[in-house]
C-alpha cells in the first residue's frame, strides 16, 4: 500500500513540476533551440528531467525509511544521482564543456563502486588483475550507459518509452529474484516519476527531458544493474538485454562514425532511431515500438536468463542479432543526403 501511494504520488508531483518547468522554461533559460542533432525545427521547452530527478530523489527516502536500513544502493543512488542531475541542470541552462561532464560522470561512476563494492571500498584485492578488469569495466559501463542515454534522447517519448518499459520488467524480474531487496520499489517510484513527466513529451511534445534527465536516468538505471551484478550474473546479463535497442543502437552508430573519420563527438542525426523516425514520418511510431521490442521481445529472453532457463550468452546473442538487424537496416552511424536529414516530422 505504501509503494502504491508512493508511485501516485510520484506520478502527480513529476506532472505537476513538469508543468510548472515548462510555463517557466523561458525565464529560466531553459529553452531548446533546433541544432544538428535535432529532429524539431522549432524551440521547445526543456528541463522535463529535472522533476524526474527531484521527484525520485525526494521520495527515495520514504523507501528507505520503509525498509530500515541505509544500504549503500541508497547511498550511490543519493551521492552519483544528484550530482549528475545538477550538473544536467547546469548544461541545460547554459553549456559545460564535454570534457568537464565526462570527468564528472567518471567521478560519480567511481562513487557507486565505492558504495556498492567492499573490495573496491578497501582496496583489498588490488594486487587482483581480476578486480582491475572488473572495476574498470564497471565504470566504463556506467560511464557509456549515463551518455548514451544523452545520445539517444533526441525523439518525442523515446526516452520516457524506454525507460518505463525497462524499469518495469526490470521491476518484476527483480521481485521475482530479490523479493526482500529495495531494487524492484526503486525501479517502480522510478518509473512513476517518469510517468508524470512523458504525459508532456508525447508526440507532439510539449516539453523536453533535457541533459538533466537522460544522464540522471542513465546512471540511475546504471546504478541498479550494477547492484544487481553482485547479487546474480544472470539478473545483471537481463538488464543487458532490457537495455538492448539503446546498447546496440549507441553502439553501433559511434562505431561507425569513429571508423568512418566522422566527429564522433560533435551534434548529429544519425541513429538508427533517428533514421528510423524520418522514414516513417513519425517520433509516435519509433518510440512505442521500442517500447513493444522491450516489453515483446527484450523480456521474455531477460526473464528466461534470468530464471536459469536460457544460458546467458545464448540469450545475448538471441536479444541482439535482430537489433543489431535494425541498426544496419535503419544505417546507424550513416549521414543522410541534406534533402532527407532535414526533412521534419
């Protein structure tokens, strides 16, 4: 009953702040203006993820209280989530330069493992080259998960899509698994305070996530998997296969532009997802049928591995063969002729 009042409550108080955000977009400064990158041609409001961000991050304690007890799952989320939220707030505002950001997102990478993992805390296995490889993959995970969310949040809905969907079945395959650990409440308040929010970024969107969203739900979302990694191998290879179409597309997209001399770092339209948008003439379209990939095809095979039911490669390989399909189909990481890349939709 407590997590049920929690999740209207969180819904109510995202819709509520999202409004408030975007009839004052313009006296904060928080505007939108078409660039590169973008698939608008007009200013839109943003600054939508910063009732996310505030929302969960109020309410997250209410969970804690109820599960007595400061976890370090709290700690990380409390420490790497509002710091990478006010420095999203910060660029949404004005502009950090990308070097700066990457530093932070590094430092609140390291703060999780510091929080989640005791070895890395103490240092006790640092002759280890195993802890070397598995620390270090960890922050680079986190790291490419918190940006890549940036990336990909260039669509009406996507991200907001993208995130319920995880979020939920992320939610059932962890109370099945961890019924007596708080990951599954988390991912519910986190789910309802996006919720809120994806009302106003429906097609056509009436308010933008901003950086202060994407890179807060990435590290969150991060966060969580990462916990569920030292718990069960198979539940951390699931939220791998949840987050499937963003992994792959990301993935795939800068790949390419990387071996083809492309400014890999600068603005751009060019994911799959983006492509995909301007063939069907539609953000609509794109988003919900990401959402339906994950909730279709993505958790099935993530509850299958997750259940001891499907080996963990196998169901990796199984999850991303047809996304990798889309993201070539679709010419991830390829620049369109001007004609098509500026066409609106």
């Amino acid at each position: 009953m407590i997590l049920l009042l929690l999740c209207l409550l969180a819904t109510l108080l995202s819709y509520g702040l999202s409004g408030l955000i975007r009839n004052n977009a313009v006296h904060w400064g928080l505007i939108d203006i078409p660039n590169e990158r973008s698939s608008h041609h007009t200013p839109v409001p943003r600054g939508g993820g910063i009732a996310i961000a505030l929302v969960f991050m109020l309410l997250a304690p209410m969970l804690q209280w109820y599960w007595q007890s400061s976890p370090p799952l709290f700690l990380a989320i409390y420490g790497a989530g509002s710091l990478i939220a006010i420095v999203g707030i910060l660029d949404d505002r004005g502009h950090i330069p990308a070097h700066k950001r990457l530093i932070i997102h590094f430092v609140a990478a390291f703060w999780i493992l510091y929080q989640l993992d005791p070895t890395v805390a103490t240092m006790s296995n640092i002759d280890d080259p195993l802890f070397w490889a598995i620390t270090t993959g960890s922050v680079l995970f986190l790291v490419w998960l918190l940006n890549l969310y940036n990336f990909m949040d260039g669509i009406d809905a996507i991200s907001g899509s993208e995130t319920l969907s995880v979020a939920l079945c992320a939610a059932l395959l962890s109370w099945m698994l961890l019924p007596d650990h708080p990951t599954w409440q988390l991912l519910m308040l986190l789910a309802s305070s996006v919720t809120g929010f994806l009302i106003w970024n429906l097609p056509p969107a009436r308010l933008f996530m901003g950086d202060a969203g994407s890179a807060f739900l990435g590290i969150i979302l991060g966060t969580l998997a990462i916990d569920a990694a030292h718990h069960s191998t198979q539940l951390f290879t699931s939220w791998l296969i949840l987050l499937g179409v963003y992994l792959v597309d990301a993935t795939v997209t800068l790949s390419r532009r990387i071996l083809t001399g492309e400014q890999f770092y600068q603005a751009h339209r060019t994911h799959a997802y983006q492509h995909a948008a301007i063939r069907l003439a539609s953000h609509g379209r794109v988003s919900l049928g990401i959402a339906l990939i994950n909730l279709l095809w993505l958790f099935p095979l993530a509850a299958a591995v997750a259940l001891d039911i499907l080996s963990e490669p196998l169901g990796l390989l199984i999850a991303y063969l047809p996304l990798l399909f889309l993201a070539v189909h679709f010419k991830a990481g390829v620049r369109l002729p001007p004609a098509q890349a500026d066409s609106e939709i």
